[in-house]
C-alpha cells in the first residue's frame, strides 16, 4: 500500500471573500442576536474593555441582529449588523453646548454620565427611526407580510433559502476602507432603500 498522501496534513481556516462593490443576488445563512461590544461568537472585541476602563469609549454597548449574507453565485459573503438604536452625534449640539461640561465627546458621540458615573451615549430618536427603516426596507425585500414576527421571518429565510439582491458599496470607515449595503432589493423588484452605514447610528 503507498504511503498516505495526506500524512501531516493539518486544517486551515480557509479564507473566505467578503462580496465586494456592486450588485448581488444573496440569501441569509445565519442569524445571531449580539450587540456592538461583541463578536459573532459571543467574545468581546479586542480592546473594548480596556478602552471604557480608560474612558475612551462610551460604556453602553449596541443591541444588535446580525446575519450573515451568502452569494447565490458562491462570489463571497458578508455579515450586517441591524442596531436597534441610533444616538446623538456632536454634529447635532452647537459648539457652546459641547463646552458644557456634562457632555463628553467620543469620537462622533456625545456621551453623559450614568447614575453609575459611566460615560454613556444619548439616544437620539430620528436616527433609533432610521435603524427600523432599515431592518423593515431588509424584510420587504424578503417578501415579508406585514405584521409578521421578525424572528420567524428570519428563520423562514434561512430556511426556505430565500432570495433577494443587495447593492454593496465602498465607503471610508475609522480611516479604513469598508464595503456596507447601501441598498435592498426584493427578487425582480427594487426595494428604495437609504444609505446604511454603521457610523450614521
């Protein structure tokens, strides 16, 4: 008998391509409730927890749904996060209310602190709006009926292989180049949808 072939042999994560600008068909693969603290798999994003320890970051995370999107042409996947909530950016105080010193500026956010003295985001309603905008423009483009449970939706998705397109684009995001949805789009029909970018929430 010949010497094994595959002896030594040891796995490697494969390497899996992100779909990239333009238009595709997809469908969902997966959904995970989680939130912007976190990964997929349930562990904290590197350096969270040092960087609310330093107060350079707000301590309230992001309720999150996140599913992961697959080409129906095998051309990549991708993973989107909905939020269940948008909050107040600095570009939404004048300057002399910034100068109060109850406020923090983090990055884009304006942060106040909680009853336990930690630096919290302020929850803005117009963009909280937005983000169901989103989720709801996401589930027309699956054919949901209205007044179907969110969840069950997803799970029928999943289930049925349902498929609709999405329109990726290419945008700057922490000084790095990132593909995001800018648009759903029902099987045969186009959904009007808004610009989707995580830093607008």
């Amino acid at each position: 008998m010949k010497k094994n072939a595959f002896e030594g042999f040891k796995y490697e994560k494969p390497n899996v391509e992100t779909l990239k600008k333009g238009n595709h068909t997809v469908r969902v693969n997966s959904k995970s409730l989680t939130d912007s603290f976190h990964l997929l798999d349930g562990t904290l994003k590197e350096g969270v927890k040092e960087e609310i320890e330093a107060e350079e970051k707000w301590s309230d995370s992001t309720a999150q749904l996140a599913i992961v999107i697959v080409s129906m042409i095998n051309a990549g996947v991708m993973t989107y996060r909905f939020n269940v909530a948008g909050y107040k950016h600095k570009d939404d105080f004048t300057e002399d209310q910034l100068n109060d010193p109850k406020y923090t500026v983090i990055g884009d956010y304006v942060c106040v602190r909680n009853k336990a003295e930690k630096l919290v985001r302020i929850k803005c309603d117009q963009r909280t709006q937005k983000a169901k905008r989103i989720l709801n423009q996401f589930l027309l483009a699956t054919g949901a009926t209205e007044g179907q449970d969110l969840m069950e939706i997803i799970d029928k998705c999943i289930a049925d292989k349902t498929q609709f397109g999405i329109t990726v684009s290419k945008k700057i995001y922490q000084d790095k180049p990132h593909f995001d949805i800018a648009k759903f789009t029902a099987v045969g029909e186009e959904v009007k949808a808004e610009g989707i970018g995580t830093e607008e929430f």
